[in-house]
C-alpha cells in the first residue's frame, strides 16, 4: 500500500534525523518538521478523511504507531543532548582551584582623614571634646568675635569667598555680604564659648577655604585642627606641655619642639611651634632649608577682648588656642614635598600610608 510504505520511510529518516541531531536546537527543528501543527506525519492525520474508508482503521494505526515511535526516540535523544550540554556548560564554567587567588585590594582611610583621626584621639586621651561646625559661616564668627574687625590687617592675610544673598540678590558680592566660606575653624570655638559651660577642652577638625592659588605648600581647600582651653589658672606653660607632648606622640618621642614669637590677632602672647627636621636630625638639609626645624602651627594664649566678647570673665578664666594644618601635619610627617599630591586621587601614592 502507497501510503503505508510513505509512513514506513518517514519513520526511518525521522528516526535517523533524530539520531544524528547534535544539539538541542537541531532536535527541535526535527519535531517540528515531523509532529509540529504542520509536520509531514500530523499531515497524514489530518488528510484522514480522504482515505477509503476500508483503509482507515490501518492508516491510522500505523500514523499512531509511527507517531508514538517518533516520540519516544524524541525524548530519549533530548535527554542524551540535555545531560551532554550540561556537562559541557559545568566543564566551561569550572574553576581551577589550583590557580592562585586574586586577592581585593583593602580599602583604608583617606591620608587626610588619617591624621584627623590621629591628631583626634590623642586630645581625646587628653579629655578634650571633638566639635564639627558649619562651612559656611558668618563675618562675626570668622573675623570680628576673632578680635579682628572689618579695618583689621590681618584680613587681607584670610581672603575667602564670600556667599550671595540666598533670596537670589546677585547685588550683594565681597565686601558687602557677610556670609562666607570659614578660613578657619576658630568661629566654632566662639561658638562654644557662646554655648558651653566652663571650663571648655575642646578641639574642631575641619574644611576650610582660602583664595589661593595652589601650589606645593597652598591650597584653596585644606583641612585645620583647631583648639581651645578655658579654664581658671591656665598659662602659657599649659600650652607649651600640651603642645610638646602632641608633637612627641604625632612625630616620635625623640622630635624637639621651639616656640617662636609670633602675632594673631585672637591670641596674645602668640607663638608658632616648630619641630626638629626628621631627616637631618636639627643638623639643617634642604626639607628644613637649612634650619633644622619644620614649622607646624600656630597658638597663643586667647586675647582677654575674645573671652569678653564670649561674655566670659578675663579676670576669672584664662585660656590658650592653637591651630595646625592637617594637609601639613602629614606631609611633614611622611615626607611628601606637595600638598597637591594628596588631593590628586593618584592611588599609587595613597596606598602607601
């Protein structure tokens, strides 16, 4: 019978289609081709009506037969191609666990944030409070409670960046706004003053900003640790002890210190200290242009004009201030010959501290 031998050679290329299907896509384009909604063999069945009806009972038999066969050779092949790709799949993404690892690089703290965090807690083992103020602040509280009022010299020495009128008056501009970016942390202790119960030990890390240019020893942003001491019976030998044992424990207990004369305007008598140069030893090289010392701030004892315009009693309390450059401190400390490199993001130079 013509049809009967039409099904027998379908089912035999069908089966040996699906023997030599390589993967599982090649598998699927044989199913389709043969029992998809239009395949060669679901052909057959739907052509069922033009068979005589004498021949029907044994096509369809046979249609079922070959069909039921096809199936199940269908199913066993895709199980061989589905466990043979996943094995190829477990094999590709293995891991040599005899390859040496790749260890992360650690993360660590800035330079900068290094030292605060150094110069912090040795106040703080000295009982001192860690105080954070506003960058923004006010002319009263970076200049004039400073004892440095709008005709004072020393302003010139602080020029800054002014900040306009907030309700969108672009009128008001240096000189006439007395809103600014800080040159300095000390409005914050004028802010404690104004605040705090006496006696006050406290200190004030931060941001601040200056119109200069940047160059190997100036930056326009820089970092400043702040101090302050008010208490009754407070000397200048408060000062330089406090100050020598800082240096000591932030340089090395075998560094010198020396106090040289100096002017502020909010402290008097003023100072600034200096520490023996760490690789001459005082002997005088080239980090220390020959002198032996390496200046690293500035302090003095709190004018009487600052205490009273904090409403705090000269007469009673006394006081001493200090003030030091973090970006300094570190590059004395460590050597670096510019203060830009610590602000450059240069990660072979960061990951050595």
């Amino acid at each position: 019978m013509a049809i009967a031998e039409e099904l027998s050679a379908l089912r035999a290329s069908t089966l040996e289609a699906i023997a030599q299907a390589a993967t599982s896509a090649d598998l699927e384009a044989v199913r389709v081709q043969v029992i998809g909604k239009s395949g060669t063999l679901t052909g057959y069945l739907r052509s069922m009506g033009q068979v005589p009806k004498e021949e029907r009972a044994e096509v369809g038999r046979a249609v079922n037969e070959a069909r039921a066969e096809v199936e199940e050779a269908l199913a066993a092949r895709k199980a061989e191609l589905s466990a043979a790709e996943l094995s190829a799949a477990i094999d590709a993404a293995a891991v040599d666990v005899t390859l040496p690892g790749r260890a992360q690089q650690m993360g660590t703290r800035h330079l900068i944030n290094g030292i605060i965090d150094e110069v912090s807690d040795i106040f703080m083992g000295l009982g001192y409070k860690v105080v954070e103020g506003s960058e923004i602040e006010t002319d009263y509280y970076n200049f004039t409670a400073l004892n440095a009022p709008a005709d004072h010299p020393s302003r010139s020495m602080q020029d800054t960046f002014y900040v306009r009128d907030l309700s969108g008056d672009t009128s008001r501009v240096r000189g006439e706004s007395d809103v600014l970016l800080r040159t300095q942390t000390s409005g914050v202790q004028v802010h404690v003053m104004e605040d705090w119960d006496l006696p006050i030990y406290m200190i004030a890390p931060g941001k601040v900003y200056r119109r200069d240019v940047a160059d190997p020893s100036h930056l326009p942003q820089f970092h400043q640790i702040e101090g302050l001491v008010v208490d009754r019976g407070i000397t200048f030998g408060d000062l330089k002890g406090t100050l020598d044992y800082v240096c000591k424990q932030l340089f090395g207990p075998e560094r010198k210190t020396r106090f040289r004369a100096h002017y502020f305007p909010f402290t008097e008598p003023s100072a600034e200290v200096d520490v023996s140069c760490a690789v001459c030893h005082g002997e005088g090289c080239r980090m220390c242009k020959g002198t032996g010392w390496l200046e690293i701030l500035g302090c003095g004892m709190v004018d009487p004009n600052v205490l009273s315009m904090s409403s705090i009693d000269p007469e009673e309390y006394s006081g001493f201030a200090f003030g030091m450059g973090v970006e300094r401190i570190a590059c004395l400390k460590y050597d670096v010959p510019d203060l830009r490199m610590l602000l450059e993001g240069d990660m072979r130079f960061l990951r050595q501290f």
